[in-house]
C-alpha cells in the first residue's frame, strides 16, 4: 500500500513539470506512469494511478497545473488520466509476460503511451465534438515525439529503481527478472 501511494505522490508532483499547449499540456504524469508501471507491474502501477485519479476527482491540486477536481475528468484532459490506469496496467503486464530489462521496458512503455494517446483522443473528441483529424492534431500528434523520450526515460529510471528495490528487498522478485 505504501509504494502505491508514493508512486501516486510521485505523479502528482510530476504533474506540476509542464509545457502548456493549446488544449493539453505536455506534463511530467505520462513519465511518472511508466516509471511506476515499471517499477511496480500491472496490478499495483495501476492502482497507483486509481489511487492519483482518486486524490485529484476529489478536489486535491494535483492534476497539471495545480488543478483537481471531477471537472477535470469530464474535462479535456481526463480522457488521459482515465488513459493512465490502463497504461500502466498495459505497461506492466507486458514487463510480467516477458522480462524487466530496460529493452521490453520500453517496447512496454510505448505501448503504454499509445494506450493512453487513445484514451485521450477519444475523449477530447467527444467533451469537444472535434472530428478526428482536429482530435489527433490536439491529441497525439503534439506528444509522440516528446512521449518517445518519455517512454525510455520512463524504462531506464523504472529499471534501475526497481532493480536497486530488489536488491533492498523492498520489492519482492518476480518471475523472469534479469539482475
């Protein structure tokens, strides 16, 4: 229950690094999702997200920008924070079905990332009646490349993090785990 928490904490504080765009921010969460879905796998990296999009629907700050709220998840942006929970589901249960090794941490990732994108695409296009071509100019296509960087920083950091968590034996060792 504690790493969970922290790994919502670390989002939330995550959150807060942005570059604001028009309709959606490029912020820090999509880092911290991977990093926790790495770091954790599937059952407890999507809990950690439950976990933040529960704190922020109930008024806390900590959604980008200092924002919180249930109006936030109808909002542009919720479509991604609904995203965040099965990408890091995704995210995790793919490290779970093959290994913890920074090169399937970010095939993982990406895929995560994509989960997300989707998410939120679809969302955006309905809270704002865009066509699809308007949803993926605001919803995807500002966020690949920036979301690329994310994904592999998101495996080496996880990687590291979770490995040096073994070894304090923190995090108890999963099958297929490379030292």
């Amino acid at each position: 229950m504690l790493k969970i928490s922290i790994f919502a904490a670390i989002t939330a504080i995550l959150a807060q690094m942005e570059i604001p765009l028009p309709l959606i921010p490029i912020s820090g969460q999509t880092l911290a999702v991977g990093i926790a879905a790495t770091v954790l796998g599937s059952r407890q990296g999507s809990l950690a997200m439950v976990l933040y999009m529960a704190i922020g629907a109930v008024g806390l700050p900590v959604f980008a920008g200092f924002s919180g709220g249930p109006q936030v998840l109808v909002g542009p942006s919720g479509g991604y924070i609904f995203g965040f929970i099965a990408a890091a589901y995704v995210t995790g249960l793919i490290l779970e079905k093959t290994s913890f090794t920074i090169s399937m941490a970010v095939i993982a990732n990406i895929m995560g990332m994509f989960v997300t994108l989707v998410f939120g695409t679809i969302h955006l296009k309905l809270v704002l009646d865009l066509g699809w071509s308007a949803s993926l100019a605001a919803g995807v296509y500002p966020f690949l490349a920036v979301g690329f960087i994310k994904a592999f920083l998101a495996s080496w950091i996880g990687i590291v993090v979770r490995r040096r968590l073994i070894q304090a034996k923190v995090l108890g060792d999963m099958p297929k785990e490379v030292a």
